[in-house]
C-alpha cells in the first residue's frame, strides 16, 4: 500500500472519528424549552418515583420556578432533616440520577431542578442542545459563568433560605456547587466529576469551566462556614479529566484546615458517574453515596455523623 493510500485511510478514520464524535454531542442546533404537557408528563412520572413538585408557595397549588428554571421536584419535604440540592447530569434528569436522589432522600429533604428535557430523560446528545446549544451552559468555554447559575442561585437561596443546606454537581454541573456558595446557608458540597469544558477534552486533560478567582471566592464563603468539600471521580475517567480533577483540587486544599472536612477520592475503575450504578462497577455507587451521605453530614448534622 503505497503512503499517499495510508494518509487517505488515516484521513477517512479520523474524520469519521470526529463525525461520530459530533453525533454523539448533539449535532444541530438549540432546542426549544419543554412544553406544559411535557411538564405536566414529567411531573407524572416524578410522582410514581415518590417526588412531589415543589409549591411556588406554602398555600400554593402551582409549581415554583426560577427563570428558566421550570420544575423542582422534591422528596421527603417538611422532615426535620437538612436539605440538599442533587444537580442532574447532562443526559438529562435519566433513572439514575432519579434513584439516587431518591436514595439521598432517606437521610435529607433533596431537591432536584429540571434544568432542561424531562424526567427519565438520558440522551447525552440530546442533553448537550438543550444544555450547551440552547447556552444554559458555557459548556466549551474555560474560566466561564454559566447562564443558568443566576437561576440556580435564585432556587437555592429559597430552599435554603432559613437553614444550613448541601448541594451536589456531577458530571455537566461537577463543579457549580462551588458557584453556588454564594448562595445564603450552602455549607456543604460534592463535586463529582466535574466534566467541562468539553472541547478541551484533549491531552492533558486540564481545562476547567470555574476560573481560579471564582474558586477562590468560593472558597473564601467556604471558609467562613466552616463548610464540607468532598470530590471523587474514576481514576480512568477520560471524560473527566485527572489533571482538571487535580488542578481544581489543588485550588481547594489549601483551605483544608479551615473547613469541617475536606477530601478527595479518585475511585479506581475507568467509567464515569460515580453515584449512579454502573453494571461495571456495581459497588462503587453504593459506597459512594455512602460516603457523600457521611461528608454532607459532617457538616449539616455532626452529630449523625459520629455515630
């Protein structure tokens, strides 16, 4: 095979490759917002998973909503146990990310924004229009603000509004917990698996979406409260880059002494979310919920925690 036909098929394979890549991100353009039967359907669906939509109100019988921001839904409202916030991924609200929330409702009162799609979605192409396309999220810029943090720091300060409050980003919104510190009473975060920016998933693996200074201000707030940081991730994880992981960790750790608890856990294995069950890894979402579950309430209920 003469190297003019070698370059034509490396060629033909690479654009492929980039063809197939583009498929997967979500190739077109941004989507339109769910309509009120697709709510209506969502909410349903939310319903048979044992959530109820979030009241605009305590008397209220319509659904609260932040701007783009269309449904909350909750589970185990009104328990004297602290509210954590669960931040979907980019498929969408899928399974899950449902049965997880569900999961952390034994032990909080949790709430899950629909940010974009509907419940039980789980479609990474389709998320990435509705997400990035539709520019809910910078999500191929580096030191960036995401459009839909004002919306979520708006819903975060009325869940927590009176009380000490946990929030956890994975994937797509790994790292907005740390935006949201500047939200009244958020004392304890997960960053798991902080994802974009997207486009820079190349060798080495180092860009991330919150800059140096905002991480700072974050945890300057952090500090303050004396707040919980836990971040975990797959060793393997090529989606979630080990050199961001460790860029942002660094940022975070020199602040160690002054929060109530600070780690993190790259989880040995090469798949991606760390509190979703994999069939893969059937353990590791289990003993990763389990240990989310004790750092939130180093914090949150210290007491619970020690025992």
């Amino acid at each position: 095979m003469s190297g003019r036909t070698i370059a034509g098929c490396v060629l033909i394979i690479v654009v492929g490759t980039i063809a197939a890549a583009a498929c997967a991100l979500g190739l077109g353009g941004p989507l339109p917002a769910a309509t009120p039967d697709e709510l209506r359907d969502s909410d349903q669906q939310m319903k048979t998973a044992g959530f109820e939509v979030m009241p605009a109100g305590a008397d209220s019988s319509l659904p609260a909503t932040f701007n783009r921001i269309h449904r909350v839904y909750v589970i185990g409202r009104g328990r004297n146990v602290p509210r954590v916030i669960l931040l979907h991924e980019l498929p969408g609200l899928r399974d899950g990310d449902i049965q997880l929330g569900a999961a952390l409702g034994e032990s909080f009162e949790v709430y899950l924004p629909l940010m974009f799609g509907t419940a039980r979605q789980d479609d990474s192409g389709l998320g990435n229009r509705q997400a990035c396309k539709s520019e809910l999220f910078k999500c191929n810029d580096r030191n960036t603000h995401h459009p839909i943090v004002e919306d979520l720091l708006t819903m975060t300060n009325q869940i927590c509004r009176d009380a000490d409050c946990g929030v956890i980003g994975m994937c797509l919104t790994g790292s907005v917990p740390l935006f949201l510190m500047h939200a009244d009473h958020v004392a304890a975060v997960v960053l798991a698996q902080p994802t974009l920016p997207v486009v820079w998933h190349i060798w080495p693996f180092a860009g991330l979406d919150i800059s140096e200074e905002d991480t700072a201000a974050a945890m300057k707030i952090a500090e303050a409260r004396k707040a919980s940081v836990y971040m975990l991730r797959y060793r393997g994880d090529w989606i979630s880059g080990h050199s961001a992981f460790n860029r942002l960790r660094d940022r975070i750790a020199p602040s160690r002494d002054k929060l109530s608890f600070f780690d993190s856990t790259e989880v040995k294995g090469g798949s991606h979310s760390t509190l979703v069950h994999d069939s893969k890894y059937p353990d590791v979402a289990h003993q990763q919920v389990a240990a989310v579950v004790k750092a939130l309430n180093l914090r949150l209920r210290p007491s619970v925690a020690s025992n």
